[in-house]
C-alpha cells in the first residue's frame, strides 16, 4: 500500500488537523481498519483519533482518495462528529459494514 499525504490544514478551532490522501493499492480493496491504520501511522497519529471523511475509490485503478480528520483528543472527536460516522469511520466506534448488515438482517 502506497500512501501520499497533502500538506495538513491546522484547523484550531476544533482541535484537529484535516489532512487530504491518496492511497495506491494492490490486491483487494483495502478495509476501513485497515486503512485507518496506515493513515495514522503516515500522520503520526493514533488510530483512535483518526476518522475517515469523503473516502472514494477511483473506477478502473487500485487508487482511493479522501481526507482524513486528525484530533487532538477523543472528547473533542465526540463532540464534533457525527455519531454514525464515528460508528462506521473510527477505529473507536462499535460497528464495521458486514455487523450493520448483520443487524438489519435479524431486526
């Protein structure tokens, strides 16, 4: 997996840095966790406070652009996102894709 990281935006206000990537990639599709991991590991980061934002594959190529949102602490991350995205697009959240469909299944 192949990362390149833009240059972060310093954003003070809410207490985190909202960094743009691109990600080249062979194989399958690469999962969120996984994603999550090496993006963190690029930003210096920990993967608790990483959360993926506007994350897209590129139709015909192994390439999936997107920004990452970076906090400063996770009380903060909490207070500004969204509960669904910290749920589908966080390490820290409880569900991944396969367990909601799972849900929807029995309920």
């Amino acid at each position: 997996m192949n990362i390149k990281l833009d240059a972060p935006f310093e954003n003070k206000l809410l207490g985190r840095r909202e960094i743009r990537f691109i990600v080249e990639y062979d194989g399958p599709t690469p999962k969120r966790t996984e994603l999550i991991t090496e993006l963190a590991k690029e930003a210096h980061a920990k993967p608790e406070l990483v959360v993926l934002r506007d994350v897209k594959n590129v139709y015909g190529k192994r390439v999936i652009h997107g920004y990452i949102h970076v906090y400063d602490d996770a009380t903060k991350m909490k207070e500004i996102e969204p509960e669904y995205i910290l749920k589908r697009y966080s390490l820290g959240g409880e569900s991944s894709g396969e367990e909601e469909k799972e849900g929807k299944k029995e309920g």
